[in-house]
C-alpha cells in the first residue's frame, strides 16, 4: 500500500466509523427504551394511587351510611316510646320529646354529610375511571412501541454485525501502529482523525494549505497531518 491508498483507507475507516459510533448510540438508546416506557410507568403509579383514595372514600361512605342507620334506628325507637302512650309523666315525656329533637338534627346533619362523601366518591371514581382510561391507551401504544423496538434491535444486530466484518477487512490491510494513532486521534479529536483537502484546505478546520503543503499531499510519500488542527490530511484523487 502506498501513502495514497492508505489515507484513502483510513478515511474510509473513519466513515465506517462514525456509523458505527451512530448505531452504537441507537443501539444504547433501543435497549434504554426497551427497558419500559417512563408514561406508563407514570400513568402506573397514578392509577393506583386514584384507586386507593376511591377505596378509601367508599369506605368513609359506609362509615357514614351506618352512622345515620344508627341515628335512624335510635330516633325510630324514641319515637315508638314517645307515640306508645307509655309515658305518663310530664318531665318525662319533656325530657324524651327534647331527646328526640337533638337526635333529629344529629341525623339530619349526618345525611347532609353523608350527600357531601358520596359527592366525593363519585368525583373520585370519575377520576380512577380516567386514569383507568389514559393508562388502557398508554399500555396499547407501549405494546406496538414495543413491538417496533424489537424489531429495530434485531435490524441493529444485523447492521452491527456487518460493520463489525466490513471494519476487520478495511484494518486488516492497515499498520497496527497507525491503526493505534488513528484509534488514539479518533478519541481526542471529536471522532474524526482524518480530513478531506478539499479546494486547497482541510474541510475540517477549514485552513488553507499552502502551496508546499499542496505539493506533500498531492505527491503523497508520507502521512501529512493539518498544520492547524493536526488531523491526518487525505487528498481524493
Ligand atoms: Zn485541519
């Protein structure tokens, strides 16, 4: 190989490369998501939690439903000892009759709170079928999500694995000392160890060779880096 054949397959190197390093990233990023999907993880908790303040709001429903039963059963009582014609004494009867009043508001006050829980647990179970809802949906879309996913990280494999092979023919024929450098280069300098000339300049850092630069390049005997950004120049006859 000459020097001319050798940037030329350095440069090929780089492009090969810089895709692999792109489906490297996707790579990362397809398993990243593989792992579950941050909304419905969210919806999730949401549903849950919506469910357990209903489940705690039919319970204080039935709390309240049995106090005014306890209410209702103890006013009936007072009422069939008021109305039985049993009681004869009057501070008695007076004693029962305010008894009897002082339950009646108890348990009309019971009945206006328990209007106001059941109020409240209709809300709340408004709010859990809507979550109930949103998380159907977000379950849905994460299982074709998902699906697409799979399918892209077998895809990936594949491209992966035809880059790996198309890699070792290109190293195969290069130096392994200059495959270090450029290795080394690669890793320092933004992933791109070489550059194109390109209308007398490095398409990188875009400085203009000067004319002696030119000729080096252009004749080619050995590897001519950028006077400026230092990266291995490579002239495309
Ligand atoms: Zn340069």
């Amino acid at each position: 190989m000459n020097t001319t054949q050798v940037t030329a397959a350095l440069y090929q190197l780089q492009q090969l490369d810089l895709e692999i390093d792109r489906l490297a990233a996707e790579k990362q990023s397809v398993a990243n998501s593989l792992q579950g999907s941050p909304t419905l993880r969210r919806l999730r908790t949401e549903h849950k939690t919506a469910q357990q303040q209903q489940v705690a709001g039919e319970q204080s429903q039935k709390e309240a439903e049995w106090t005014l039963d306890e209410y209702n059963q103890r006013l009936a009582a007072q009422e069939r000892r008021l109305y039985s014609g049993s009681i004869v004494n009057a501070k008695e009867l007076q004693a029962l009759q305010q008894e009897t009043q002082t339950l009646r508001a108890q348990q009309s006050r019971q009945e206006e709170r328990l209007l106001e829980v059941i109020d409240i647990v209709e809300a709340l179970t408004e709010a859990t079928r809507h979550k109930e809802v949103a998380l159907k949906e977000a379950d849905e879309q994460w299982k074709q999500e998902y699906v697409v996913l799979q399918a892209r990280q077998s895809q990936i494999e594949g491209q992966w694995q035809e880059l790996q092979t198309k890699r070792q023919e290109i190293t195969a024929d290069l130096d392994a000392t200059l495959l270090k450098r450029y290795d080394t280069m690669r890793r320092s300098m933004q992933g791109r160890a070489v550059s194109k000339v390109e209308q007398n300049s490095c398409q990188w850092c875009r400085v203009i060779l000067t004319p002696s630069e030119m000729q080096q390049v252009r004749i080619s005997v050995k590897l001519q880096t950028c006077s400026n950004c230092g990266r291995i120049l490579y002239y495309e006859r």
